[in-house]
C-alpha cells in the first residue's frame, strides 16, 4: 500500500467517523460489544490496537447494579459522570479520582462511580475504528498483558510495540485477555492510517445534560440522595416529555 493509499484511507476514515455509526450493518456499533452474548466473548476477536494504555481515553460513569441470579438490577440508568477528563490526558486523571460534588449531580448525589477506559482499535471486518469500553479492572488485566507481549517482543527489538499491530482480545475467568493475533500486511496498513486519528472520545462517551442526568437520578430506585436533586428538578419535569434516545452504550453485555 502506498502513501496515496494510505491519506486517501484516512480522508475516508474523517467523513465515516463525522457521519457517525452509519457505516455498520445493523446490531453493530462504535462500540465492540464485550461479554458472553458479546463480539469479544470466549472465542475471542482479533482487532488492531490503535494506541498503547497512556493514549486510551479515561473517564467515569456512574453504575449501581447487582446480580439477581441471571443478570443485573440497575438502581438507576447507567452514565457518563460530569466529572471526567474530556479528552486523553494521562497527567490530568489523578484530579479525577474523587467525585466532583460542584461539577456533577450525580457525584452530590452519592451515585456509584467507576473509572472506565476506551481502547481504541481497527476492526478488520468492518474496516474503520472502534472502542472497547472497559472498567477498570478488565483494563488492568489488558493492559498487564499488553506489558508482557510488548516486553517480550523488545527482547528481540528494543523499538518494538503492539501498537499498530493485531491483537486477540478474549473474556477469560470472567475477564478479558490480550494475545498477539494475525493480520494480513495489508490489513495492518489499513488499520495504521487510523494512528493518531482524533477519535473524539468524548462525544463517544455521550456526557449527558443536566436536566436529563437529574431526570433518571429521580427515578432511581436507591442508591442515590434524591434530596441534592430539588432545585433543579422543576426545571428537568418541564424538560422530560422531550428527552433525547440514549445510544447503544446503554446496551450492557456485562456477564
Ligand atoms: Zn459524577
């Protein structure tokens, strides 16, 4: 492939992304779905990785569910916390650890909170960028093997990286894995145009309106002190006969 090829590849890369999800046959999405049911279950799936752990986005979510038996009672709607970094910037997570009472309802709230991760990769069947959306204790267990395959490999060649490269994501024991995984060169050349790409993570992670957060807080069935919401629940009544769909993050594929 060459150069011409390659920009070419990337300029179709820009108009698919501002375009959004359209480019996916239907029941498929930005997001590489993970769990049993899910693209990245115990077979697994080979996909690029895009960029090594210091480049993949970090933010919180707020979550409060528990295991009935067959799946999971949610306390409140799953989303985005307020209080997250907007874009991948590593130095900039430490001052989002505690929950942020002044920057999100949720936080004053009490609402469970989880740090979550996006990885971003080239899926070679659908040819175009996707995230795996992952809590933090799958993404320490990738990013464990990620530093074990890229140690290895720079025992032969101290430039080597996986970035760039094919990986097999697979759940195992109730978690996930990463192994080196095969790819054509051309393929690899495909995926390489989409390094450094400004994949918008934060429109990625739909941070939600106010009105709309304090909306389904309100509904909660616990979890949540409902009594920090007051001031601003008038104004989300007047706003909840046009609340906007949520995107298919919603959909949980968690065990
Ligand atoms: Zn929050």
């Amino acid at each position: 492939m060459s150069i011409r090829d390659i920009l070419k590849q990337r300029e179709e890369a820009r108009d698919n992304a501002s375009k959004g999800d359209t480019d996916f046959p239907d029941g498929v999405t930005r997001y590489v779905k993970v769990g049993s049911y899910g693209e990245i279950n115990k077979d697994g799936r080979t996909l690029v990785l895009l960029a090594s752990p210091d480049d993949w986005y970090v933010y919180f979510i707020h979550e409060d569910k528990t295991y009935n038996g067959k799946g999971y009672d949610h306390n409140f709607r799953k989303h985005t916390c307020l209080h997250s970094p907007k874009d991948v910037d590593i130095d900039a997570v430490l001052t989002y650890f505690k929950p942020g009472k002044a920057e999100c309802i949720s936080c004053k709230a009490g609402a469970k909170r989880k740090m979550f991760f996006m990885i971003p990769v080239y899926d070679l069947e659908y040819k175009t960028f996707r995230v795996i959306d992952i809590a933090e204790f799958h993404a320490n267990n990738i990013i464990s093997d990620y530093d074990k395959a890229e140690k290895m490999g720079r025992k032969f060649n101290p430039a080597y990286t996986l970035v760039g490269e094919a990986v097999h994501f697979k759940q195992v024991d109730k978690s996930y894995s990463l192994e080196s995984g095969e790819a054509t060169d051309e393929q690899l050349a495909e995926a390489k145009a989409f390094i450094g790409f400004d994949f918008k993570f934060a429109e990625l992670a739909n941070f939600r309106e106010v009105d709309d957060i304090v909306t389904l807080l309100n509904d909660a069935a616990g979890g949540v002190d409902k009594s920090v919401l007051g001031s601003v629940q008038q104004k989300a009544n007047a706003k909840a006969g046009d609340e906007e769909a949520w995107t298919p993050k919603d959909e949980d594929f968690n065990f």
